[in-house]
C-alpha cells in the first residue's frame, strides 16, 4: 500500500530555532512530493514542490529535500517565527498513471515567542 | 488571478438530506481534484478530472457521491442521503494540466451532517 508518514504529529520550539520537519513513503517509484502548509481552518497552500529527478527545492527560509532510495523528503525551515505556525503536510504522486496525491497527516508546528 | 474557489464555505444539514457542493478552479487549468479531509487527518482523494471527464474516480466511497464537470471548467461535488459519516472538509484542487504540475487548492467547503 502506498503511505505517507509524518512523525511527529507535533512540535512546539521557541522562535529562532532551524527546523526540520520528516516525510517517509513506501514506494521509491514517485513521479513528485508537495510540502504543503494548512492555517486552522483554511485550506492547504502549496511551499515546495520537488520533481522525481531533483535532489531539493529551496524558497526564501524553506529547503526540501528528496532521497528517493531511502524514501524519505525533509522540510528545513530556518530561522522560525511565530509566523510558521500551522501544519506541514507532506503529498506524494506516486508514478503510475494516478494523477492522486497521497498525503501524510501532517504535523502541527507551534514556534512560541 | 483568483485562485481556486468553492462554495459554500460550510454546509449544515441532516441525515439523510442532498447536498451539493460547487469548485471554480483556476481559469485554464484543466485538471480538477476533490479530495476529503477528516478531522486530524491528510487529505484523502476521491475524483479527478481531465476536462469534462472523470478520469479517476477510485477514491469516491459509494455510490451516494457523484461529481461533474460538465463544461470543463467549474466542478459540482453531490452527495446523496448524507450520514453523519460523511462530515469532513472537502477540498477542491485545480492544475494547469495533468502531470508534474503544482495542484492549488481552494479553502474547502465544511460539511456537517447532523
């Protein structure tokens, strides 16, 4: 079956702290990997976005990582701020003609003051 | 330009009531998704769209949801004789085409199911 996992479900840090946040999948065979960002009852905002060739993304703080033979991608936030709180959501296309994300449960970042 | 966009943002109702909730994607972008998000959880995908087609729809539950696409642009997601069950947030998603691309999602519409 193929599963996303993200562990933990949860980490609270004070402001300033270099984050990283763990995605595992079950199949090396994936066509992409999202990283995602959901405020308390919004909807999901696209961060990253990581082809099945490349090795990581980078926007301004945050940096993903892929290693497709461990399956296994990292979200590194640096420098948190408050600002960051929500949850991160990981979404793997797995390749095989399924056009489907799978996304893991998330995790709920809280960056205290 | 608007992103995606879904109405209504949150729907009461009661067991066993019709409902219908409506998906505008991003204008051009052809390729339409409708996932489910349960409280605690990750989204889980029900449909996908190439067009006016449902080209997956493996993630649909029963046959109580159904979808349409009809012009190929805005998305309607129905739901029949709705049980408690079926409270979540759904999410519609839209990208410029099937393949690689980035999906941007709507803000989801809240169903409760009393």
């Amino acid at each position: 079956k193929q599963e996303v996992t993200q562990i933990p479900a949860a980490l609270s840090v004070p402001e300033g702290e270099n984050l990283v946040l763990n995605c595992s999948f079950t199949d090396s065979a994936i066509y992409n990997l999202q990283w995602f960002r959901q405020d308390p009852g919004k909807g999901l905002t696209s961060l990253l976005l990581i082809q099945s060739s490349q090795r990581e993304q980078t926007s301004g703080r945050l940096n993903a990582s892929l290693d497709k033979s461990s399956g296994r991608s990292t979200l590194y936030i640096a420098a948190s701020q408050p600002g960051d709180s929500a949850t991160y959501l990981c979404a793997v296309k797995y390749q095989g003609g399924s056009e489907k994300l799978v996304f893991g449960k998330g995790m709920k970042l809280t960056v205290n003051p | 330009g608007a992103g995606v966009s879904q109405t209504p943002s949150n729907k009461v109702t009661e067991k066993g009531k019709y409902v219908e909730l409506r998906c505008d994607p991003i204008s051009g972008h052809t390729a339409l998704y409708w996932y489910r998000q349960s409280l605690g959880q990750g989204p889980e995908f029900l449909i996908y769209f190439q067009g006016t087609g449902a080209a997956d729809d493996s993630g649909l539950p029963n046959d109580r949801f159904f979808a349409v696409r009809p012009e190929g642009s805005v998305s309607t997601l129905k739901i029949q004789r709705t049980e408690r069950g079926d409270s979540a947030v759904y999410l519609c998603a839209s990208s410029l085409t099937r393949g690689s691309g980035t999906q941007y999602f709507g803000p989801g519409t809240r169903l409760l199911v009393l």
